[in-house]
C-alpha cells in the first residue's frame, strides 16, 4: 500500500520524506488555509520535496470553474493530481480531465455508488473519508472493503486512496482490504512506528549496555 501524508504543512512534509515514508501528498483547502499562504506557492514548495502525486484541490463547483482553476493547477509541476468534489459537476469535469490525461482524485466520497461513478469517469484515485463516516456513526472501513471488491469485480483502473484516516487501525484495515494507498496525517504516521516493547526493549538494551566492559 502506498503512502501519502495528508498536510499542508512544508515542515512535516519534510520530516515525513526524510523518513523515507511517503509515495505523494493530498491537500485539501482546510490544510491549505493553514499554511497561510496562496495555494500556488505551497503546492510549488511540496513538488521540491516530494516526487509523487500530490493532490490539490479546485474551489470551484461549476464545471468550467472546476477544469479552468484545474489546468492552472497543473501547471505548477506535472505531478500534481486534481482533486475534485464527487457532485454532478465535479464528475463531468472528472471525465474531462481524464480525456485530457490530467490525473484527478476524486474526492469527499462517503459511499460506494459514488466511488462507481468516479471510476466510470476515470478518475486516477477515489478519496472515501473514513474518521467523517466515523463521526456519524458508521463503519467508515466498511465503505472501503465495498468500494475494493467493486473495483476488483470490474477490473476498474481507479486506486483506491482511503483518506481522513484519524488511527493506526484505520491504517492497517486499509492495508489488509487491499487499499491502494491510505493518506495519512502526520501525527497518525509517527504513531504507526510507535509500540511500548519497542520502547522498554530499547531502555533495557541501554542500560545492559552500561555493563558492557570497555576495549
Ligand atoms: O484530505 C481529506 C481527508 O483526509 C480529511 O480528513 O480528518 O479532515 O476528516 P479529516
């Protein structure tokens, strides 16, 4: 399973990319708005750091707004991946895109009859969010063992990109139903390396290691 880190945070991304961890990066406006500065100028500074898709998302809703801020946004640097709300207009600028093979990642997706119409319009990734279907109570993994049997069932090209991963176990459950790639905030990746035996293993090994003779 690929990995992709969820920020727009430079700093992180650097951490992250030092750490050998990341395959690309997803943006969406409200990590964006974070960052404080235009969207051009952050997503510009991401494509230094990491060599991967990296995802950026319009602000428009109607199509012709959707497919002019989208090719203005790949003209940032050709790794940069569309990312495009799953509503009537976003599809149609979803199937536009991929004639034009601009890379989309089709995104706020919360049920399996989306995802559907996402890859018939050839979106590169589809974006179900997890921790949102979470926080209203439903099994958000379970919109993702959907959406990667549907795929398999119909050999449809579109990865599955779970997103708004908030744990460990969102992370692993997507790795074993066969999730193409999860992204994954920063604080989620530090704790994937994270175990207590880990930890204690390593103190036990320092302090035997004071009893080791010198040469
Ligand atoms: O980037 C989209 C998604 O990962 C957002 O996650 O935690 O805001 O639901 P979250």
């Amino acid at each position: 399973m690929k990995i992709f880190i969820d920020s727009g945070d430079v700093g992180e991304i650097r951490e992250a990319q030092a750490m050998g961890a990341i395959d690309g990066v997803t943006t969406n406006p409200s990590l964006l708005a974070k960052a404080g500065k235009p969207t051009n100028e952050v997503i510009a500074e991401i494509c230094e750091i990491v060599d991967g898709p990296i995802s950026a998302e319009v602000i428009a809703t109607d199509t012709d707004g959707i497919l002019r801020e989208g090719r203005e946004l790949v003209k940032i640097h050709p790794n940069v991946v569309i990312k495009v709300p799953l509503i009537a207009e976003g599809i149609k600028a979803v199937k536009t895109f991929t004639d034009e093979g601009i890379k989309t990642n089709a995104t706020l997706c919360f049920s399996a009859p989306q995802a559907l119409l996402a890859a018939k319009a050839g979106a590169t990734y589809v974006s179900p969010f997890v921790g949102r279907l979470d926080d209203i109570g439903v099994d958000g993994m379970e919109l993702i063992e959907q959406i990667v049997t549907i795929y398999d069932n119909y050999d449809f090209e579109t990865e599955v990109l779970t997103a708004s991963v908030r744990n460990t176990t969102h992370f692993i459950r997507a790795a074993l139903m066969g999730s193409h790639v999860a992204t994954v905030p920063f604080k989620v990746i530090k704790q994937l390396l994270e175990h207590p035996l880990t930890d204690k293993g390593l103190a036990q090994f320092l302090e035997d290691a004071k009893k080791i003779p010198k040469s």
